[in-house]
C-alpha cells in the first residue's frame, strides 16, 4: 500500500509539472468536465420523456467532438454531422423501401446494412478520404442502428429525428464550451512549431560547426542516432525535431483550415499551407545540418590542426547562419515581413569569404603523396630545389603576413618540434598528424624515400594508412562544402518566407527596428 | 446528370484499381459488413426484450473496434473492454453513494461528472498516456451514461451489466469475424514495410550514383522537392519513403505487439522493436543517400570530366552498396540469416578502391590557382620547366600506361582541342570547364599571366569566377566523401540486422544460396 502511496504522490507530481509547462492542458481538462457536466444537466431537466431516452447520444458527441484544438473539434463536428444526416437520409428511403417489400423486409434490411457497411468501409479506406475517415464511421453506425431500433419499435422517423436532435445538442454544447472559454487554436500551434523549428535548427548549426571546430568527438556514437531515435544531444535533437515534425504539421494543417478567422491570423482563407510550406524549406535545409552532423559522427576525421585554418571563416559562416535563421525564426513568430533583402548578405559574404580560403588553401584538403601528377613537382624540389622554395615561401609570408592563418600552420610546426627540417609542403603531409599514433609518424617518415624512387615496391599497410589520411583530410572537403551547400538553401527558405509573408500579409516592421 | 454519372463511373474505376492493387481492402470491406449484419442479425432474433433496448451499443462497439488490422482491433478492443469495465465499476460505487446523500443526489452526481471529466482528460493528454487515449475516451462515455441513464431509469446495476454484455456481444462478433476470416496483420505490414524502404534507399542510391556520373542536372530543382514535400521524381521518392516512414513504423509496432504469434512469427514476444530499429539504422544510411542527392541537387557542379575520371570506381561503389542494400532487404523479407559476414567485403573493397583513387588523384578535386604554397613551383616550370614537366609526364605515362582515367584525361585535352599548347597541369585548370561558357575559358586564358604576376591588382570578378570554380571541384570531393562515408554506415546496418535476425530467430539460409 505505502508503494501505492508513493507512486500515487510520484504521479501528482508529474501531472502537477505537466500542468505547470502547459496550463492549457488543464484549462482544456477542465472544460471537457464543464461540458460534460452542461449536458447531464441538460438531460437531468428532462423536458420530454424522448430527452431522456435518446440521452446517451448527447454524451456520446460530447465526448467524441470534444478535441484539444478548435479546428479539431470543428472538422470532427462536420464529419459527425454530416455523417449522421446522410445515414438518415439513406435509412429513411430504405426503411420505406423495406416496408414495400413486405415479407422479406427482414432479408431486405439485412442485405441493405451489409452493402452499405462494405460501400462504406470500402470509401473509408480510399487514400483521399483520410480525413473523412470519422465521418464514414458515423455514418455506418447511423445507418445501423435506425435501421434496426426503427424495426423494433416502427418509428424510423422519431428514431432519427430524436437522435439527430440530441446530436445536434450535444454538438452544440460541446462547440460552445470549447469555442467560448479559452480557446486552443491548432492553427497557434502551427505558428509556434515553425517557429520553433527554426531555433532548432539554429541551434544545432551553430552546435554542429562549434563542435568540429573544437573537435568534438564521440567516444562512441550513441546507437540512438545510428538508428535514428529520439535522444537528448542538442545538436542532434534540434534538427531531429524539426525533421520529425512532418506528420505533426500535417495534422496541424489538417485542423487548422477549419478554424475561422481569429486572433493575429484574421484573414479568410488563412495560408496555413505556406506555413507547411516554410517549414519544407527549412526542413531542406536541415538536411544539410544533418549532413554537417555527419561528419563529426564520422569515423574519419580531419586533423585539429587543419580545421583550425578555417576556423575563422568557418565560425564566421556558421554564426551567421544560425542567426538569419534565427532573425526568421522571429520573424514568423511576430508575424513580420523583411526589413529589407539583405538579410542573406552578410552569410553570403561568409560563406564567399570561406571560400575563398578553401580556394587559397585547398592543398590543405588533399593528400598529394601519391598523386600521379603532382607529385613530380615536389619530388624535384627535393632534390634541387629546397632552399629556393623556402626562400619562397619567405617572401609570401612577408607580403601576406596580415593571414593569420600562416602564423597558425607555422606554429603547429613548432610546436611539434620536428627535428627533421621540413620543406614548405609540409602543408600536404601534416594529415599525418590526423593518426595521433607518433609511430605511424615515424614510420611515415622512415619510408618516405622509399616511395619517392617508387610506387611499386609500397608496403600495403602504408598505403592503406595514407589512404586514410587523404580521405580524412578530404572529411574538412566535405564539412565545408556542406557548410557552402547550407548557405546556398538559405535563399530557397528565404523565397518561402517571402512567399508567406506576402500570403498572410504580415505586418511591415517597425521602424525602429530598420534603423538599427 | 450526365457529369455525375461520369464521376461515379470515374469513381467506379478507381475504386476497381484500388481494390485490384490491394485486394486486402476489398476482403477487409466485406468483413465489415459481414459483422454488422451478423450483429443486427442478432438483434432481430431478440431473445429477450433488453437485447433490443441496448442494441446501440453492440452496433457501436462492433463499427468502432473493427479496424484494418489484428493488432489495432485488439488494442482497441482491449481499450474499450478495460475502460468500459473499470467506468461500470466507478459508476456504481458512486451511485452507492449518491442514493446516502439523499436531497443532494443531483448535485452530488453532477460534480462526480464534472471531476471525472477533468480527472480522465487531464491524465488522457499525457504523453505517456497516447495508446490508451480511446480507453479514456470510453471511461469517460461509459461513466457518464451509466450515472445519467441510471439516475432516471434507478437501475445502475442492470444499465451498466446489460450495457457491459452487449458490448462484450460485439466485440466479440467484431473479433470472431476478424480474426478468423482473412486476418490482416500489421507485423507483416510493418515487416514489408522495412523490407520495402530497403528497395527504395538501393533504388535511390543507384539512381543517385548514376545520375551524378551522368551529369543529371535539374533544369529547376522542383519546389516540391526544395520544401520536402512528395513528388515523383525516382531518386528522391525512393529515401523519401525510407525517411518518412518514422510515424506509419511507430504506428505499426503500437499495433503488432499487441497481436498473437502467426504465421511466420511464431514466438512469444516477437522483436517487432528490432525491426524498428533496422529501419532507424536503414534511414540513417538513407540520410547520407539523401545527402548525395544534395550534391545532385546543388547549384555548384563538378565538371563532367572530373566526374568521369572517378566514374568507375563510384559506379562500383553505387551498384554494390545498392547490392547490399537489396541483399539485406531480401534477407528480411524471406526471415533468413546472413549466409556469412562478407557481405560487405566487396563494397568495401569497393570503397577502398575509390579512396585509393581519390589519393592518388586528389588534384583533381582542388583548384591550385591560388595557392599560397603550391602556386609557386608552377610558376617556376612556367618560366623554365614546362618541356621538363612534359617530358616527366610522358615517362610516367609509360609506366602507368594501364591506367585508364590518365587516357582519359588526355582525351578530353584532345577533343576540346584547345590552340594553346597545354602544360601537365592542365588536371588543375580543367575545371574551367565547369563553367560551360567559352567566353569565361577564354577570358581566363587571357588573365592567366596577370595573376602569375601580382596578386593584388587581380579583376575581383575574376577571382569570384575562380573561387567558383573551385568550389565546383570540391563538390566532387564531397559526393565521393560522402559516398564512403555511406558506406561506413552499412556496418551499422548488417550490425543491426544481425541483432534483428538472433532475436527473431530467422532461418539459417538454404545450403544451396551459400554455394552459389
């Protein structure tokens, strides 16, 4: 019993919390009760003996057309209701027909309820009438049950007329309730999903691009993401959501077309589709998040100190992302058009400037041990040309010393303190470092003149390694283009925002807001 | 009149191809209606006179718990028993009580409603709480009619026991009917499901592969695919399904686990969750497919040229992942273990190919233009080393004559038959040929030995124009990266199917598969 107790205290307090993070869930519980309570005594006033009889009907619409969000209880009441009125339309002109029959009016009525049970079952389960689904199910179980009251007592007409009119009641009641105290609209949840998304979204770019830079790794990746469950890593959950959220935004849309004008959204014919829309487009560009997320899930990896080349740029690109979609994200919530059109200016001159590094420094990117071609090059500076290219580099230096980025590779260098004296291609062999393992480095550096004379007589092993360090410095390729490939959906989404904002006339900013 | 006509036979048409497409459906209808008449049947028999009073409830129970599947007619049934049950139960103690209140009764059964209403719906909202949602529903119906239909008539106990046996009638009827006949099963829906998103991700990844080496590109990338709505492009609808699958799979498994062993999963407690799961580890193969077809998608193209000289090797790794893929597929669909555990060797060893290839070639994925470091020695042979450069090319020609993609390469220098004599390193500068325009090739062999002169009084136009360039190349970078990246995650896959396949006790595989 006292583990009664306690779990019975361990549920209070979960449904107090859940009462607290959405109080609409008890307002709504609350009306349910109130709704329910109207028309009990409704029937408990009992005006005419039929109120009474036909009582459960009211009951039943109540609590069946009761749903959490207006458009819900709206689109159920419509099916309900329409359902009913056609089933008794239907049953009426049978029940004549059955009486013309005579004898068989029995064999009659049944032969009728099993074709209208499979005509309708049948209907039901056509794809496009998904929606209609609650209605068909009305309508067979009107169908049935005047058909058969209304042989026992004889009174097909009273039967559908009484239990249309509680019905009716029920309907009403449970539509007032719900319409008149506290409304819940799906068409605010709608709103306030894409709006949310598009922090999540957010959130998990800056998460993503954060975490290459400072090289975060999974130890190991957790089996939720590899099977694509709910977990709560932020990065992953934010895109996951806002990925996961078709089916929720379908039902949304579905309810929220039937909602009548109301609140910030008073306009007939609503655009709720462009909200689906939007978040289409946002979802496009998720994918890419999720690509990005890839590859820090990836087992290959870029080395800390080639990323850090592109840090800047990379950060640069990645905040500035994550804030148009933020700006967005705001926007659609306070149902604000663009101040102007450059919103997309600053990521664009990011991402440019990203890749204008990745042009600069694409050798950083690729392995060029075993290149067919490129490799002469370096291979003839071993033997003759060194001190001319170091000089070289010198003087580069020298006109380009504002880079940072040069600083950052030539300190890398010296911090590994190498005794061998590295020729300025280092750049292209310090994929080495990817491994970590200071043997392979060495190993590395052992068998390096072994392959300069030729390629034939290569340890398969040490092939297999360089190999790994060519695609894991191609793994940086990858997040940066991805990181581009992002940007470059930032338009299509601002396209649909556009589209949207145009559509449900949102409000002109303030002026303020242009000035600063 | 005419135009209606022609829409029913319009109707009549689809409705034939509907049912011949999935005759499941047609069976199912007819189920339907083979209850409802069973049912109404009888009633008309009547055995005694409360059967016709209450013969709603079997009509409503029977139209209400017969869904398409085993599974979710049991849940439901199950539901509507427990909340039926403990409501009836609830209802009569209450009555109890309400008759000691004497005058106050009403009031008394008015505020139980109104708190059981809230109670009921509150814990009804409860994430947790989802599967049992109509169970609540039917409480809350149960002990509203019970209180109110008792209070009138003073007969609890035989409104909630006559109410009780008459939805036990129907339920009944409405399991017998589809249980025994025909059953649908929503284990094998869901365990085609999966097998069926396997087809579609092979599909996609082949369509993806060969797509990109063929140089698909899309004229206007379709709105519907930019806001990730469905369309009917091949490529993308085959992962499409595979990731939109989340909700109909969760859906299925609510149901399947409620279903008894059969047919081919004879087992208590079968694994429906491991399928599941599969499924989570298919999609998150599915995401990298569906970032291949981002690359197909994205503005920024790689040259053809480039792309033909990885074209094997991709080629390899598209038809034997997609091998694996419908491998695997297959394997679930006929419940059969994995032969052995090569089943990935070749894809591998595919992989490895092409990362062996990409190491060797990887110039070919960067633009050296404006290399800080690597821009020199080019220089230098432009001034004194171009016959030097040639003549080692040749010489490496010779050695490496097997390799076809070198042929390839200079074939394409041929039939482009350009005036000016090209160095080697033409690999780096092809992808001009990205561009399209020969006024933008032009133009660039123009500038090209202003830029080998001075950085800094460079055209910005034309810088953009190479930067542009280069990210064309990386982008090839990236689908292949991403390609093995794909590839990586199989692992993941055949480890989640050999989880599925132990748990599920599949069938070891047929002696003769293992020989061929």
């Amino acid at each position: 019993i006292r583990e009664l107790w306690k779990k019975a205290q361990d549920m209070a307090v979960a449904g107090w919390e859940l009462g607290r993070s959405d109080p609409r869930k008890v307002v709504f519980a609350a009306k349910m009760g109130l709704a329910l309570t109207l028309v009990s005594l409704l029937i408990f006033l009992e005006p005419t003996k039929d109120v009474g009889r036909y009582a459960v009907w009211a009951i039943l619409t109540v609590v069946v057309v009761f749903e959490f969000s207006i458009g819900a209880t709206l689109s159920k009441g419509m099916n309900r209701g329409i359902g009913t009125l056609s089933a008794g339309g239907l049953a009426l002109g049978f029940a004549e027909l059955s009486t013309l029959t005579g004898e068989w009016e029995e064999v009659f009525i049944i032969i009728g309820i099993f074709i209208m049970g499979f005509v309708a079952t049948f209907l039901r389960l056509y794809p496009t009438m998904k929606p209609y689904d609650y209605g068909f199910r009305v309508f067979l179980l009107t169908f049935c049950f005047i058909m058969v009251s209304g042989y026992r007592t004889r009174e097909f007409v009273t039967t559908a007329v009484n239990r249309f009119l509680l019905i009716a009641l029920g309907a009403g009641v449970g539509l007032g309730v719900n319409l008149c105290i506290y409304p819940i609209w799906a068409g605010e949840d709608l709103h306030n999903l894409v709006a949310k998304n598009f922090m999540g979204v957010a959130k998990s770019l800056e998460g993503c691009v954060n975490g290459y830079l400072q090289c975060v790794e999974y130890e190991r990746v957790p089996s939720k993401i590899l099977t694509y469950q709910a977990s709560d890593d932020p990065l992953y959950s934010g895109y996951r959501s806002a990925v996961e959220s078709t089916s929720q935004e379908d039902a949304l849309l579905s309810f929220a077309i039937w909602e009548p004008p109301h609140g910030p959204y008073r306009m007939l014919k609503y655009p709720w589709k462009s909200y689906v829309k939007l978040s289409g487009a946002l979802r496009h560009c998720a994918f890419m998040v999720m690509a990005l997320h890839g590859c820090i899930l990836s087992e290959i990896q870029a080395s800390p100190e080639r990323r850090h080349v592109f840090s800047n740029e990379m950060q640069r690109v990645g905040s500035e992302g994550a804030k148009v979609l933020r700006e967005l994200g705001n926007k659609v919530k306070t149902l604000t058009k663009l101040s102007s059109s450059t919103i997309l200016f600053e990521v664009h001159q990011a991402a440019e400037e990203l890749q204008r590094k990745i042009d600069r420094r694409s050798y950083l990117l690729v392995n060029s041990q075993h290149w067919e071609i490129g490799k002469r090059p370096e291979g003839i500076e071993h033997l003759n040309g060194v001190n001319i290219m170091d000089g070289g580099d010198n003087k580069r230096l020298s006109t380009k010393s504002l880079s940072e980025t040069v600083i950052d590779l030539r300190s890398i260098q010296l911090s590994k303190s190498w005794d061998v004296r590295t020729p300025v291609y280092t750049g292209f062999d310090s994929s080495a470092l990817a491994i970590g393992s200071p043997e392979a480095l060495l190993k590395k550096q052992i068998s390096w003149p072994a392959r300069q004379i030729s390629i034939l007589d290569e340890v398969p092993d040490e092939e297999e390694l360089s190999t790994y360090e060519s695609a894991s410095a191609l793994s940086l390729a990858t997040f940066t283009s991805l990181l581009i490939e992002f940007v470059a959906r930032l338009q299509n989404l601002v396209d649909a925002f556009e589209e949207l904002s145009e559509k449900a006339k949102f409000k002109e900013p303030a002026q303020e807001l242009t000035v600063e």
